[in-house]
C-alpha cells in the first residue's frame, strides 16, 4: 500500500482506521460553492509519516507531505499553499483524534 500522506508507493506500514462520526473537511469559495473532501476513514502511513502521527506533529507532517507532493503539486503560490496546507490541517486532524485506531497495514 501506498503512503496516504506523502504518496509514496509500497511503503505503509500502519493504518489509521477513523471513528464513523469523523469530521469531513470541505472548501468554499465566496459564491457559497462547497467541495467536501470525504474519504473511507482508513489513512494508510509509512514508518516516518506514522512517527509524525502518533506525536501529533501536525508542521512536520505537513512539511514532509509538502516536501514530498512538491514535483506534483507545485506550491510556490503563497495563497495556493494556504489553502493546501489548512486542507491537509482539517483532515490530518481526524486522523490525530483520539478515537482513531492504529493498526498494522
């Protein structure tokens, strides 16, 4: 299984299984327009990604998946990266929430 925070492939090691009632993170824009970004509630991570994880170190998590997504997801725009960067904040905090589950992949 691939790594659901930085991407790489083949290297989840854990799972993070989220409670049913866990929040679903969305965007809107000025218009009321909203995009909400559900997921199945199951986070795979690698061995680095999890350690971040369980010491609930939400910047250097998203410092690494940024690092990690930047070939693909080019973040230089300072209002692009705000609003990537408070995404991955919303739903990484689910993962963090005390009743998700960690289990091995």
């Amino acid at each position: 299984m691939d790594c659901d925070f930085c991407n790489l492939p083949g290297v989840a090691r854990w799972k993070y299984v989220l409670s049913p009632d866990r929040p679903v993170v969305g965007l809107t824009n000025g218009a009321g327009d909203a995009v909400l970004f559900d997921d199945d509630g199951i986070w795979h991570a690698c061995i680095a990604c999890a350690a971040l994880v369980d010491r609930e170190d939400m910047a250097g998590l998203i410092e690494r998946v940024c690092r990690a997504l930047g070939a693909v997801l080019p973040l230089k725009d300072t209002e692009h990266r705000q609003t990537v960067q408070a995404l991955m904040v919303g739903q990484y905090s689910a993962v963090m929430q005390s009743t998700t589950v960690k289990l091995r992949a």
